[in-house]
C-alpha cells in the first residue's frame, strides 16, 4: 500500500494562500469616523477575525491538498482471465509430421480447464510465421505454436517474438519429431567466377528423421563431375575451372524420401573474363607468378603510362615518390581497386608518412620502430539478461557463466596501465567496476565471481552500448567497448546498430563476443560489430583479442606468426592461413578501417576500407621476396589473391552490354537487370530503364529448372517451403525470447499450467481521495458559519 499524490506540487499554494489571508485580514474595507471608533472595532471583532484565518486558511490548504489528488495505491496478484490460441502451421514442410491428431488432442485436454481456440497461420507454400504471430497477438495473451518453425517468407520470427513481449503475449511451441523421412540437396559457392579459375563449390545434404543410404551426384553442364555415396547429413565439396559465359550446375540425391521436389538443385555460375590488373613493381616480383593464372596481369616498373583501363592496381614496395597521388585517387573513388604491398622501399621506409598518399590508405604509417601502446581504454558490457541463464549445448555452464570466464581471460591478457571498465546490463545497466587503470583495481575478479543472470529481464544491447559510450567519451587515445552476449536483442535490433554505429562516429570500436551458437545472434552481433567499426567473435576465438589489446606474444627467431583477427569479411572468409614472416611495415589502422590479420605480437598485416566507389587494401608485410616467403604457399597466397578480388569488385561494371540474373526459388520473382546502351527486347518481358545504361524487368518462372533471358542464364529450384525440413533448431531459443517454452505434444497439464501462471500479472489500482478533503473542508465551512451565527445572536441578544 502507497501513498502519494499525483501532482505534488500544487500543495507549494497553501503557504502562498496563508500569507494573502493574512493581508485580507489585516485589510479594514470600513471608513471610521476616528481612531478610538476603530481601535473598538478591532477590539471587538478580534476573536472573529482569528476564527476566519484560522478556518479560512484550514478550509484552503484542504482544497488544494484535494486539488492534488491524493491516492492510495495497491498492488495485488490477479488471476487474470488465461486463454490458449493454438496456431496451426498448415504449410507444405508440416507434411512430415502428424499435426492434426496433436492439436485435436491438446484442444480436448485443455479446453476443460481454459478456454481454447485454433487458428491456421500457415498454408501450403507460403509461411509467414512472423508475420501471423503479428497479425492475430492480442496482448496479454498465450499463443502455442504447432509448427517446425520454418519461417521463409515476411518479417523475422525473431524479431516478431521480440515484439511479443512487448504486448505481454507469450509463446510457446510444441517439441515435435518428423514421423515421415525427407531429405534436400543444395549447392553452396560463387555465383560469379572468372575463366580458367579453380572454384570450389560444396553441396549440403539435410534431412529430417533418419534417411537411408543415398547416392549424390553432381553435373556441369550436363557431365558428371562429382559422385558420392552417404547416409547422413553430409557437405561435399568439389573444385571445376569454367570457360567464360554461363554454366549450368545440377546436384542431385536418389534418396527414398518423402518430398521429391528437393531431392535436386539447381545452380547457374557466370563466369567472367579475367579482369584487368596491373602490377607496378621496381624489381622483380613473387606475386607476378600467382596473380598471372587469375587476371590479365600486366607489369610495369611505374605508373608513368595509361592505367585507366585496369580494374585494380597492385603497388609492390614502391617508394612515395614514385606514385601519381591525384591521378591515382580518381582512378579509385570511380570504383577500381588499390592493393599496396610494402616492402623495405615503402611505408615507414618509403616516405609515406604525412603524404598525401598515406590519406588514401585505411592505415596510419608508423616510424619504424615498435612505440608502446598509450591510452588503451576499455568497457566490458557482460549479458546477464534471462537468456544468459540459459545452459549453452554441450556444456554444463550457462552462457552467463562462460561470459564471467571470459571477461576474467581477457582481464588477464590487458596490460596493467590498460583503464578498463565492467557494465553488467540486462533491461538496465550494473556497474560493477568503474573505469580506472588495471593496477588500480581490487578484488575485481570478487566483483566479476558474484554476478548472477537476471530471470525475465529482456536484453538492450543498445542502452549498454550507449552507456558505454558515455564513460569513455570524455577519454583520449584507443576507445572500445567489448560486449559479451548471446547476442539475442530485448529491443528492436535496429537500435542495437544504431548505438553501435554512433559510437563509431565518436571515435569508439565496438566488438563482440558470442556465447553460444544462436545464429540469429550470430548475425544480429555482426550487425552491431560492422555498425561499431569492430569485430565479431565467436567463444571459441575469443583469444584473438588478446592480439588486440593483450601483452604482445614473444616471438623466437625473428619469426612473426600470422593471425586472421577478422573471419567474416570477403577477403577471409572461409580462408585458413598459417605460417610466419620475418618482418613488417608499422602501421596502424584508421578508425574506419577494417583490420583483417595481423601477426600474434598485435602488428598489423591485411587492412581495407572502401575510398569513394573504389576499394584499397593494405599488405604491410613484403611480396615474399625476403619477409613473408610463407605467404605463397598455396593455401596462404588465397590471401593475395582474395584480396585482389575484392579490391577488382563488380567484374562487369565496365561492360557494354551484360545481363545479369539471380537464381530464384519456384513462385518467387525474378529480377533481370540489363546493361545497355539501347532497350532490350526479350519477349515477352517488357524493360524499363533505371539507370544510366541500366534496364530492369521481372517476371514468375512456372517450373524448375534454368531460364534463360537473352544471353543469361538463372535456376529455378523447389519451392522454398522445402528449403528447410525438419524442426528447426532455432526454435528453442525463439520460443524462450517470449518467455515462452517447448512442449511435449502429450504434456497437457504443463500447458494448462503455463497458460494460467502466464495469465497471472500484478494489478496496480489508485484510489482517489480527493473527495475526504472536500468534505472535510464543507463541513469546516458549515461549522464556522455556524459558530458566526451563535456569535452573532448572542450579541443581538445582550
């Protein structure tokens, strides 16, 4: 029970109120003939005058106290009013399980206890799970979702979950196993290559329930390439070098399984000319020899002559001096690449600090010599939302627990003059220590031991970001936030970014740390860390920051090993590199930039940025001709080549005419945009321009297969419903961002339970008290009235 009023401020009246009162009392509105006529009156009416103040000034005060509105408050538990809407996903997937018996058994069970209803959220071809659950939520409602969770078309599960906690609603979902075997194919890999280029492709078998023995095969162009006996879900993976033009990939599985459709896939790779690179280089060079068999290389000792026609310049080891900056720039704003290789004839030994050339790269040129990190200050924001009380699968730790783990190795990397602060946050930031130097700090690791996840409390990445950012805005030097989660938002995702993305602009990097293996947080932390100019981790990577901001590792024999810091970019993705070089370039990467690989004692190696339309890349370790002769091993050189690649980007932005097209699932739109200087025509597709040379159509394939538009070729492959079969994994974690939980399909009292539990809430009632005020002030009115009149009589009647 509370007490209060609801506008507190008006009661600063009644001292106001009290001193007119006395000016009225004091005030004499009666003309006397002299001062012993008045000096009588006063006399005679002073116990008067003492009775109105005194009544007057009660009477008011207990007007304004009524204007005020008191109240009491009172918060009870109320039962609420529980009810089950069933949702039924009716979608072609939901073919492998026996839904209709479950749910008619579900509704008799609870329909006893709670009023039931069912609902068909999905049909056929099309589930829009997020979209249903948006459409039909109530609030204050529990939802049961018959479904394996497949959600291919309309808004993010997740993030409609998400929002349903917002309304109070509550979704749960039945654990269900597939009763009908099924299993698809699909192919993996580039939808662009270049002539005569090894590419490596990987064909994934899923499957649903346990699926016999199976027989893969894979055609190009309608000659086997690749065959493979299995009986489990397996990925393959096969390399081919194609011609230039369009080529048609076919994989498919012989599988006794109930959906036929997905046991084939299709695939159109286009492949184009090797594009155009220029390597400049004094002397001769290593990577003359690797770059020849990708690209139609051409070499020169200078940059004296025509470049414009290359779609990427490689500069090797070439000293300030000898580089036409003004030229240069324009070349790559316009959209072409820039690849600098150092060496002992650039970079800190080439003149290029304080050039206008060094503006151009995403790296700050050192002095030569390796300076001591100065000003490192860090926030680490640690997730005890309800999802880190979560056990992480295949460990007996929860994610809160593995967080603590974590944060306590990285404590332990830092170097004792490193300012470091710890945030706990769930719907609300914890501070749990503040920002001061490591040396400073005491019984931190006490301090880290005792947090606990919070049960319920949703998750603002976003707000922990932004109170990160205030500690360390006032700071000078390297500024960065680690956040260690799950990555599994309480808010709209877009919010998290957005945070990450201001704390950029302020100078502030923003990295992550997964725990668990949630690929919707996986992906919702890659946002963030992209957003935030940093870099996504998995648990199990966590020791790379310790590259990062760790006590360099000490090396033996001159040798310096080689560590991808960043495996989610283009130029390192899916790329394994190992080995040492003997020596380096000191640089250190712009705010802006994205430092790819560097060696284990914290120098970097690979950094890129994007420079107006174009792209530039840093290798600042040499072309393997002295320091980094491991470089080009076969694995390792994927490294230059990679970097190039993404340095050349879109392979036919030069073109006169091309046509371009994406591989598409049956009853979805295909798009085909044209490059052209004339409208094309293409019965019976009709173009509309969209851009300069630029002209685009659509239009719904009726059947499987490969399409052909012009000159350009795409696949149509099985409906996306049947993408994906089986329950999906994810579901699990879905369910429990509502608070929701997965059912046993014959478990009827747990959802009876759940549903009444879930429908229980805490009801907040005000009591106005206004009115005991008034009254109190009427009847003080009436008795002061009354008192007068006696008065008053009483001298009448002497």
């Amino acid at each position: 029970m509370t007490w209060g009023f609801e506008r507190l401020d008006i009661l600063l009246l009644i001292p106001a109120v009290a001193l007119f009162l006395i000016f009225l009392i004091k005030k004499n509105f009666v003309r006397f003939r002299n001062k012993t006529e008045y000096k009588g009156y006063l006399s005679s009416r002073k116990g008067t005058r003492i009775l109105i103040f005194v009544s007057r000034t009660i009477i008011f005060s207990l007007l304004i106290i009524a204007l005020s509105e008191p109240f009491n408050s009172e918060t009870r538990l109320v039962k609420g009013e529980p009810k089950l809407t069933i949702f039924v996903d009716e979608s072609e997937s939901m073919k492998l399980f026996d839904t209709a018996e479950t749910v008619e058994s579900i509704k008799n069970a609870v329909k006893s206890e709670i009023p039931v209803e069912t609902r068909t959220v999905a049909f056929e071809n099309r589930s829009a799970l997020g979209d249903a659950i948006l459409n039909y939520a109530q609030g204050d409602d529990s939802i049961l979702l018959v479904s394996d969770g497949n959600s291919h078309y309309g808004r993010s599960l997740g993030d409609v979950m998400l929002f349903a906690t917002k309304l109070n609603t509550t979704i749960s979902a039945l654990d269900m196993a597939a009763v009908r075997k099924d299993a698809l194919v699909r192919v993996d890999g580039p939808s662009i290559t270049t002539v005569d280029t090894d590419t490596e492709f990987f064909v994934v078998v899923d499957e649903a329930a346990d699926m016999p023995a199976y027989v893969i095969t894979v055609e190009v162009d309608d000659k086997e390439v690749f065959r493979q006996s299995a009986s489990e879900p397996s990925r393959f993976s096969f390399t081919v070098a194609l011609t230039e033009g369009y080529h048609k990939i076919k994989a498919e599985i012989n599988s006794d399984d109930y959906f036929k459709e997905n046991n084939v896939f299709y695939k159109v790779v286009k492949v184009e000319p090797k594009p155009k690179v220029l390597l400049v280089s004094q002397t001769s060079s290593p990577l003359q020899q690797v770059m020849s068999q990708l690209y139609d290389l051409s070499t020169s000792t200078s940059l004296s002559y025509d470049y414009q026609k290359y779609s990427a310049i490689v500069l090797n080891n070439m000293p300030e001096s000898a580089i036409p900056v003004d030229d240069l720039a324009g070349h790559v704003a316009d959209g072409n690449g820039l690849v600098v290789v150092g060496g002992k004839n650039s970079f800190d030994r080439g003149n290029y600090k304080g050039s206008v050339f060094e503006s151009l790269l995403p790296v700050v040129v050192g002095t030569g010599t390796e300076d001591a990190r100065k000003d490192v200050n860090i926030v680490i924001l640690l997730d005890i939302s309800g999802t880190s009380s979560a056990r992480v699968a295949g460990s007996d730790y929860t994610k809160a627990e593995i967080e603590k783990a974590l944060a306590l190795d990285l404590l332990k990397e830092l170097k004792s003059d490193d300012k470091v602060a710890v945030i706990a946050f769930h719907t609300k930031q914890i501070e749990v220590s503040s920002l001061s130097t490591l040396s400073q700090k005491v019984g931190l690791e006490e301090k880290i031991g005792r947090i606990f996840s919070q049960p319920g409390p949703g998750t603002l990445i976003g707000e922990a970001i932004v109170a990160a950012r205030k500690v360390l805005a006032p700071l000078s030097g390297s500024k960065n936030i680690i956040l260690i989660s799950d990555g599994l938002p309480g808010g709209p995702a877009a919010d998290d970014v957005y945070a990450a993305r201001i704390a950029a602009q302020q100078g502030t990097k923003v990295y992550a740390i997964q725990v668990g293996d949630d690929s919707y947080g996986a992906e919702h932390l890659k946002e963030i860390t992209e957003a935030g100019n940093g870099v996504y981790f998995k648990a199990t990577e966590s020791t790379k920051l310790r590259i990062l901001f760790g006590e360099p590792e000490q090396e033996t024999d001159d040798t310096y090993r080689m560590e991808i810091i960043n495996g989610y970019h283009f130029i390192t993705r899916n790329l394994l590199l190992s080995g040492e070089v003997t020596g380096f370039n000191f640089v250190v990467p712009k705010p802006n930039a994205d430092l790819l690989v560097a060696t284990a004692t914290n120098n970097p190696l690979l950094s890129a940025w994007r420079f107006g339309l174009g792209r530039i890349a840093v290798l600042s370790t040499d072309d393997g001709s002295a320091w980094a002769g491991q470089m080009l091993s076969k694995q390792n050189s994927k490294l230059i080549t990679k970097t190039v690649n993404w340095a050349v980007g879109d392979l036919s932005r030069n073109k006169e005419f091309d046509v371009n097209i994406k591989d598409i699932y049956l009853g979805e739109e295909m798009q085909v945009a044209v490059i052209s200087k004339a409208m094309p025509v293409h019965d019976p597709l009709k173009f509309s321009k969209t851009g300069e040379n630029l002209y685009t159509s659509s239009f719904v394939p009726e059947q499987v297969g490969f399409e052909k538009v012009l000159n350009g070729v795409a696949a149509v492959n099985y409906n996306k419903e049947l993408s994906a079969v089986g329950l999906n994994p994810q579901l699990y974690t879905l369910v429990f961002l509502s608070n929701g939980e997965m059912f046993q399909p014959d478990d009827y009292q747990s959802i009876i339970d759940k549903v009444e539990n879930d429908a229980r809430r805490m009801e907040t009632t005000k009591v106005s008290y206004s009115w005991v005020f008034i009254i109190f002030a009427l009847t003080l009115f009436i008795v002061e009235v009354a008192i007068r009149k006696i008065g008053e009589n009483r001298n009448l009647n002497k």
